[in-house]
C-alpha cells in the first residue's frame, strides 16, 4: 500500500471536511503513477538542482599485470533543476457553512490527481515531445541522427530518431526491430558496446511508448498475434523480427502523446541510471487545507485547498531511447 497524502487541516470540525480530507489521504493507492518512475532515473534530490556527470567510456576489466591503468576518465557535468508545482481550488465559505463541501469532493480529487500524475505527463509533453528541438548533454537534439561522444577516439555517429515506414502493424513491427539493433548498437567513445546487453533479455526493461492512436496497431504487434493469442518466442506473426523482445516489451499508451511517432525506451535492468530520463525527487505531494479559522478564511470566506510538490525533469542518456517518427 502506498504512503498516505499528507493533509494538513487548520479546522477539522466539520464532518464533510473530514471526509474530503481523508479522501485526498487515500488517493495514492488509486492515482499511481506508471511512466516517469519507470523510464527515468528516480534520484532522491536534497539541493535545488543535482549535477551528474557523463562517462564517455567506463573503463573495462583487464588483466593486472604490472601497474594499474589509471588515467583520468572523460566527463561532461550536467545540472538538473528542481521546480515547484501547485493546484490549488477555493470553496465558498458559505457552502461550507451549510454543509456542502461533498459536492467539491470530486474536483479535489482529480485535482489531487494531477498533482501526483504530473511527473507522468510531463515528462512526455516537456521532454519527450520535444526531443527532436531540446538538447541533451552532447548538445544535439535528444532524438538525432548524428549523436557523437564529445572528444572521443569513436567518431562515428549515432542514432537514436529513425524514421518510420508506417503506422500498420506489419511496419510497425518491421520499425522496432530496425529501432532496437540501433539501441543495440551504440558504442562508446572508444567504440566498444555501450548498452549492458544482457538486460536485453528481461523483457521488462523495455517500454514501447505510443500515443492512443496506434493502441489497435501496437496491440496487434506486441500484445496478440492475428488468431488473437498471446506472443511466444516460437510464434513472430510477421517473421521479420529477430530479437527475443518480440511481444514481451512493456507498451505504455499514452494520452500525453499525440501523432503517429512512438518511442522505445530502455530502462537498464541492473543499472539503475541506465535510462534516457532523470526524475528528481526532491519533495513528496502534500495538501494544505485553509478552512474555518485560517486567516484567509476569515479576509475572503473562502477555504482553500492547496496542494504542493517539487521534482525536476531532465534528459540523461540518448543511447537509452529511440523515437520512431511517422508524420
């Protein structure tokens, strides 16, 4: 069970306000987050904005023989942000005099919602939307075709923005296998694989992010083949797919995303900071209620519901995600 909304109420002698209070309490088990937590990077924040620090190449294991390696590891600082985000909704101090704040308790309720939902929603609409304008720590677009580690002895570039053949599931299906050798497929700066690519085969650290417009296509592709049976290993409806994650992605509908462009995330199995997004945690949802009592109750006759949180959004790995764009 998830931890309680912290509800703060100046006055809880009324009944009605009560209960509203204890409704916004509950609201964690039935308002659950699915996205933000499991494509970014959760990191706990304590500062007004966190520093990470990008690894061109992470030295690999060698035989010890004489001295050790050494040398000084390539490194680009990025800094993420926190923000502070509010809802609030005022009740005339009148209906709460005759008893009628139930009929505000909806409306706090999915206000409340979306307090605990916006992670979820924009990290899509700020980050995701916009990958192919905003620019992540090499100073290309997010999603791009010629990603190249900044001072690198690999120079080649990279991709991770491919364009797509069509939205049927036939070339959807065709569009995620030439999508996932590119996730694949990238290297570091010395040109050794970059992904842990044993992860690959935990089909549960891949997410196919789609809009609700290609739900019908996406279903067909990674949820049921054509007699409307689950996907197995030995069962690839159209035989174009080579990969092991045939059907056995985590596909996440999204009605934050429009368009018929889709995305395949990789979260990273083991390493938890192997993912394209960052999410900073830095202060949990809580609920303020100004009621009978409160000062501002007493200027405007109204009570005030208030609800508070902090997080940041950034982009962390472009290797971790990659968009495929139909127009």
């Amino acid at each position: 069970m998830a931890s309680p909304l912290p509800v703060r109420v100046k006055d809880d002698s009324n009944i009605h306000l009560t209960a509203l209070a204890a409704t916004i309490r509950s609201l964690p088990n039935v308002v659950i987050p699915r996205l933000a937590t499991r494509i970014a990077y959760t990191y706990p924040s304590v500062r007004g904005e966190e520093y990470f620090v990008h690894v061109n190449a992470v030295p690999k294991a060698r035989k010890w023989t004489e001295e050790r390696a050494g040398g000084a590891i390539a490194t680009i600082k990025q800094t993420v942000t926190n923000d502070t985000y509010e809802v609030s909704m005022g009740i005339s101090g009148d209906d709460w005099s005759d008893d009628q704040i139930g009929l505000y308790t909806p409306l706090a309720q999915e206000m409340m919602a979306r307090l605990l939902m916006a992670p979820d929603e924009l990290i899509t609409t700020d980050l995701i939307a916009n990958g192919r304008t905003n620019t992540g720590f090499d100073g290309q677009y997010f999603y791009d075709t010629d990603h190249v580690w900044p001072n690198g002895e690999y120079t080649t570039s990279q991709v991770n923005y491919q364009s797509g053949t069509g939205t049927t599931a036939e070339t959807i299906h065709t569009d995620f296998y030439t999508a996932l050798v590119a996730l694949q497929g990238w290297k570091d700066d010395r040109g050794a694989p970059r992904m842990y690519q044993q992860a690959f085969q935990d089909p549960n650290n891949l997410v196919i992010h789609h809009s609700l417009a290609l739900t019908a296509a996406m279903q067909a592709v990674f949820d049921l083949d054509k007699s409307g049976a689950p996907f197995t290993l030995l069962n690839e409806t159209y035989g174009t797919l080579q990969s092991r994650a045939a059907g056995l992605a985590v596909r996440v509908p999204d009605a934050n995303l429009s368009g018929n462009s889709w995305y395949i995330h990789f979260t990273g199995g083991p390493m938890v900071a192997q993912r394209p997004f960052v999410f900073l945690d830095r202060e949990a949802p809580n609920v303020t209620i100004l009621s009978k009592g409160s000062e501002h109750y007493d200027k405007y006759n109204e009570v005030l519901i208030l609800g508070k949180r902090r997080f940041g959004l950034g982009y962390l790995r472009p290797e971790c995600s990659q968009q495929v764009y139909n127009s």
